[in-house]
C-alpha cells in the first residue's frame, strides 16, 4: 500500500525511481569510474544482504517508488542476483525492475534473470574496437560484452540499450561503428557525457565530447535526425530517432544540459547510505536503521528526509561546484 504524501521534495519533483547498487565490486577497470589497481572495495560484511536490500524497497515502494534500476560496480558480481530479482519483483508496488551491467558476464546469467523477472538491460558499449577498450576498460573483453549483448536479444529482453561514455579526444571515431551495431540489431544506442566521477580526479571540462557535437557526426553519416517529443519528462535522455524509421538514439547531457528539474531518482549505495543526487556530498544512513530492527516509519521518514534536502541541481556549471569524495562504483551507475 502506498502513503498518502508522495516523495516530494522542495521544487515540486515527485520520486518515483530508485537505483540500488548491489556490489561496489567490478571485474574491469574504466578509467572513468574507478582506478586501474589496488581498489579499496567495501567487506562484504558492510554490503547489504538480499534482506536489507528487499525491507529498503518495501519502504520505498509505500512511498511511491514504482521503478528499480539494479546498478554496481558490476551487479552481476553478486552471487545469486537473480534470486533478488525475483524477490524485489514479487514486491507490491515496483512495476518495472531495469538493470546496468558492463555485459561481460550477461552471456551466462541472461536467461535467469530474465526469468526471474527483469525485464529492462542498459549494456556498457563504449567502442566495437578491443585496443579501444583495452585502453578504456584496462581489461581484456569485448568479445565477452558482445557475447552477452546476443545472449540478452536471444532470451527476449523488453528493451535493451547500449550506453556509450563519450570523452573528447577518443571517443570520436567509435560514434559511427556503434551507431551501425545498434541499427543492424535493433538496439537503442545511447551516448553519456563523461562526467567529474573518475576514481582519479583527472576530469576536465575539456575532455566532455558534447551531446551536440555526436549528433553532428551522426547527421553527416546518416542524414538529419528527428527530436522524439512527448516521451517521459524524468528520464535523462534526450531522443531522436533516424528518418529512415532504422532505430533511435539517445543523449545523455548531464553537463552541457543538465535535466535536473525532472529529475525523480534516488540511490541506494551498496553499503545501504541513500542519495538525492548523482553528485550529493551527503547521505542518509539506512543501514544503521536496517540493522537496528527499525521500523518502517523510520525509514520512511529517513527516505522523506533525504528527498526534502534535494538540491536544485548537481551545480557541474557552476563555478561552487563540489565533486564528491566517492567515484562511480561506490555510489552506483
């Protein structure tokens, strides 16, 4: 049953999503998201069990929070993860359960978790190139990823999207080879700007290769592409699909065009601390709670907090901006 009040926060912006991170662990080493050796990862007896994870979406989903996203590190580390599937899928209220994966293990596991009720896969695909994603990834693999990416058509997957990290000076010859892959199978391709969440702390303005500039390239291969009008205001990514009717790509612009004034997202970070934003340098800790037998008025009333202290915005563009002190892994993709 859901409560009265939705999870509203100061500037009107009801929440209704929540991404919840099952493992801080990764199997590659993108130099966007982590370092390339000798990571600290959380023990496992920080990590929130199968338990935990369930009770918080029990919570959330009394509040209004209808869609899950299953993030990491890399979810599919988790031992098991298609038993929480089927767990957080039996929970009244979520009505669709999505999740983002690097794809190198999705060969195997495909077929279980689609069966256990995961209906929705964003793929990690930044280039078709194994130098590229060697120098990347600094990880063997791509034949891995594409082999999940056929594995998750074969099962029949709702909907399947490859996410691509877009950054200046390497990026550009991969955009028209993904563009291709996607078209020929039928996938949406989207491009994410890359954004100030490297374990290292080398990010640069500079190094963001804009939404803008990668439909500039794909309108020189393929012609001029069309806005899709109308869809979802809260998801992140701006549409346009090929007038040859040959599929749709997707923009991410979280730094030259910011979407946070529809934003309806939460996260859960693996150790159980909730987050209002991508970029918050401030968490709730519902672990504590969870292990302390609370009630779930008590989480409830630590998820409404954390939503009423939302900012604005993450503020990338502004020149009092605070990067957080965690990196991609640790909070969740």
């Amino acid at each position: 049953m859901t409560l009265a009040l939705p999870l509203l926060d100061t500037f009107g912006r009801v929440h209704s999503d929540l991404r919840v991170s099952v493992t801080d662990r990764c199997n590659i080493r993108c130099f966007y998201c982590m370092p390339a050796e000798n990571v600290r990862f959380l023990p496992r007896a920080q990590i929130l069990t199968f338990e935990e994870i369930v009770r918080f979406v029990q919570a959330a989903a009394r509040l209004g929070v209808t869609r899950l996203r299953l993030t990491g590190g890399e979810p599919l580390l988790r031992q098991n993860l298609a038993a929480l599937v089927g767990q957080l899928a039996r929970v009244d209220g979520i009505t669709d359960i999505g999740l983002t994966t690097n794809g190198m293990l999705l060969a195997d596991q495909a077929a279980d978790l689609r069966q256990a009720g995961l209906r929705r896969l964003n793929i990690s695909l930044d280039t078709l190139d194994e130098d590229v994603f060697q120098r990347i990834s600094r990880r063997n693999g791509l034949d891995q990823v594409l082999a999940g990416i056929e594995r998750a058509q074969e099962v029949g997957f709702d909907k399947i999207k490859l996410n691509a990290v877009s950054i200046q000076g390497l990026s550009e010859p991969e955009i028209i080879p993904l563009a291709h892959f996607a078209r020929q199978r039928g996938l949406e391709l989207r491009f994410i700007e890359f954004m100030p969440l490297d374990a290292d702390g080398a990010w640069d303005s500079t190094q963001v290769l804009g939404g803008d500039q990668i439909l500039a390239i794909l309108t020189s291969e393929f012609g001029p592409l069309e806005p899709l009008l109308g869809g979802d205001p809260s998801q992140p990514a701006r549409d346009h699909r090929y007038l040859d009717g040959e599929g749709v790509v997707g923009f991410i612009n979280p730094v030259t065009h910011p979407f946070c004034g529809d934003c309806n997202r939460l996260r859960l970070t693996a150790e159980g601390q909730v987050r209002n934003c991508l970029f918050s340098t401030v968490e709730w800790d519902a672990r504590t709670l969870l292990r302390a037998n609370a009630t779930d008025e008590d989480l409830a009333e630590l998820i409404r907090d954390c939503v009423r202290a939302k900012k604005a915005g993450h503020g990338i563009d502004s020149d009092d901006f605070v990067r957080p002190s965690r990196a991609m892994f640790q909070i969740g993709g």
